[in-house]
C-alpha cells in the first residue's frame, strides 16, 4: 500500500514537472573540462580564477545565504568524455553548466542543454557555431576565435607583416578560427603564405615545419590547443624559422610560456580581456586584490575565469531566492549592459554572444604577457 502510494506521489509531482526545474539549497554549478591532458595548465588556471571569485562570494554569504559550490569533472580534453561528463553533472543535479574547454567539447554538450533545459555559462571557446545561430541555453562570455584571429593579422600588417604562414589544427575549432584569419588577409588583398593542418588526435610537425620554414614566412599563426602548439612551435624554430609566431587567447595561461621555454620570448598571444596587471581596469583590480590575499598569480585565462564567474553569480542574483534552470535562463537574459568592471556585457533572448573585446600582447624576457 506504501509503495503504491508513494508511486501515485511521484507521479503527480513529475506530472506536474517539479522534478525538471527543481529548486537548490545549494546552488551546485557543474564543469567538464581538462584537468589532465593537453591544455591542463590553461583549464586549472581558468578555473582558479572561477574559484577565487565564488570563494570571495561565499565568504560574504552566498547569494541569498546559499553557498556555490563548483563540481568539477576531468574530461582529458576528450569530446566524448566531456559529454558523458556532462550527462553525468546534469543527472546529480547541478544548476547549470560552467567554463568547460573546447570547441568539438562544446558541440557534443550543446544537445544535452535544449534536452535537459539547463544553461551553459562561459564555455572557454570562442567558435562561431556557439554564437549563430543563438543556442537559447548557450551564452558565450568572451569574443569569437574569428574576431582575435581577424584583429591579430590586421596588426600584423600594420607593421608590414604580409608573408604569413598559418597553421591548424584539423577540427571544428580551426576551421572556425581560421576564418578570422583568412578575413584579416583578405581585408589587405592577401592570401597565406602557406596553410597546413595538423591532426588533433596525433600531432605530427616533422613534415610541415620544413614545408612552412622554406617559404621563409615573416609570421606563423599557429590555431590550436595547449602541447601541440608548443610542438608546433618548436618545430618551426628547428627547421631554421625565424618568423613572428603568433596564436590565439587559448593559450593564454602562464603554464603556456613556461612549457614553451626559451622560444617563450617574442611570442604574441591575442587576448580577449584586459591587462591582467592593468590597476586602472576595475575588474583586473578586483581580481588582483582577491589573487594577492590568496598568493595566486594572475594570467589573461585566469580572468577569464574569474570574469565568467561574475557573470554566474549575477545571473543567480537576479534569479531569485528560489532558482531553477529556467529562471537563470531567463535572469540571464535581462542582462542589458552590465558593468563587470569596465567591461560591459549584454545578453537578450535574440543575442549569446557576450563580449567583443579584442587585443594583443607579446611575451616579454621575464616570461610575462606586455601589452
């Protein structure tokens, strides 16, 4: 009589569909991404940047007296796996989705959101597909991959940089990126000097290097993830290149420069947020103070983490006492110019897109980004 009563309960309660928008006592955000594996420096410093904003925020209370606690799971940067993980954080019951890493990675999540209902906050990509058309559970925080490639070549010829090499890796992230290269050369009647792809899985520089190196190439855009950049890299410097070497904001991370080593120095890397040691940015001084009590270094991917994480938290506060998945969706998209900090950023139910912000910097002799 129990069981039977108890399944007449439950059936009323998912006739009523309180089981898919369920209400959190603590607000539990959900991330995948690779801790291990080829872009493990750049994700622990994304996400101690995301930390250290949620930590400063429960120290003060939470929001509404509910703590956030960040699940995070190990992907090995593996699109499959980053699914599973995925299916797995939104089966335990978190809030949304958060900061995970990677185009391909994103494109596997992507139907688990409109299946699910659940937000995706901050994928630490910068791919079109994530931007048009607008996914209603997708919203991106930092600019297209297009839009830094585009602005990197742009600089480039500015200073009369016109024989250049490009080199991508063979998936849905560099076919992507290399648009906004191919954009930027185009704008000036350009072409590349050479284009040659990699392949993600096995990353194999011994022929391309020598092919690219004997087109004597004043810069190598080099699109592409983490330790095969560096090989990339490495390669091209062998083979007897002394181009420009140039990659997107992905590689942004102070655990890049130091894997790289001596070939560190000279290196420009696009950026997609402020100065990381701007004090005249509000938020680079913000997350300044909060990393210094904390004595953590501040690189351009930690802010992104900690910038992402704002957005999160300001979306829980608008979402109310009680939230869901759905009211942070549609709290999320009241966002209408919203300072984080001298960055502005808006979202609408017709627009995901979140940032534009765009820059350059270069690796100085002490192995920091200058701008």
């Amino acid at each position: 009589m129990k069981k039977q009563w108890l399944t007449a309960v439950w059936a009323v309660v998912s006739a009523l569909g309180i089981t898919s928008t369920p209400a959190w006592a603590q607000l539990r955000i959900g991330q995948t991404a690779g801790f291990s594996g080829a872009v493990a420096a750049s994700v622990k410093e994304a996400t101690d940047g995301a930390k250290l904003y949620f930590d400063a925020i429960n120290a003060r209370g939470g929001i509404n007296g509910q703590p956030i606690e960040l699940v995070s799971l190990d992907d090995k940067f593996d699109p499959k796996l980053a699914a599973a993980n995925a299916k797995e954080l939104i089966d335990k019951g978190v809030l949304c989705l958060f900061l995970n890493r990677g185009t391909p990675h994103t494109q596997g999540i992507m139907p688990l959101l409109t299946e699910h209902k659940i937000p995706l906050i901050g994928p630490s990509t910068g791919a079109m597909v994530l931007h048009q058309p607008v996914h209603p559970w997708l919203f991106n925080v930092r600019a297209t991959y297009q839009r830094e490639a585009e602005r990197a070549i742009s600089h480039l010829s500015l200073i009369g940089v016109d024989r250049i090499a490009i080199v991508q890796v063979d998936d849905s992230f560099g076919a992507d990126a290399v648009q906004g290269a191919l954009k930027g050369l185009k704008s000036v009647n350009k072409e590349p000097l050479a284009l040659e792809k990699y392949d993600r899985a096995k990353p194999d520089f011994s022929g391309i290097a020598p092919r690219v190196a004997q087109k004597e190439p004043q810069a190598v855009m080099f699109i592409g993830s983490g330790t095969a950049i560096i090989e990339g890299m490495r390669a091209v410097r062998a083979a007897g290149s002394k181009a420009q070497l140039v990659t997107l904001s992905n590689n942004a991370s102070t655990g890049f420069i130091k894997d790289l080593g001596p070939i560190a120095h000279g290196v420009v890397v696009s950026q997609v947020f402020p100065y990381e040691r701007s004090i005249a940015s509000p938020v680079v001084k913000e997350a300044m103070e909060l990393a210094k009590a904390k004595n953590l270094e501040l690189s351009p991917i930690t802010l992104e983490g900690f910038v992402s994480a704002k957005v999160v938290v300001e979306g829980l506060r608008r979402a109310g006492p009680n939230p869901n998945r759905e009211k942070l969706r549609r709290a999320l998209e009241t966002f209408n110019r919203y300072d984080l900090g001298g960055l502005e950023l808006s979202y609408s139910p017709t627009d995901h897109s979140g940032l534009d912000y765009a820059d350059l910097s270069i690796i100085g002799p002490d192995g920091r980004f200058r701008r």
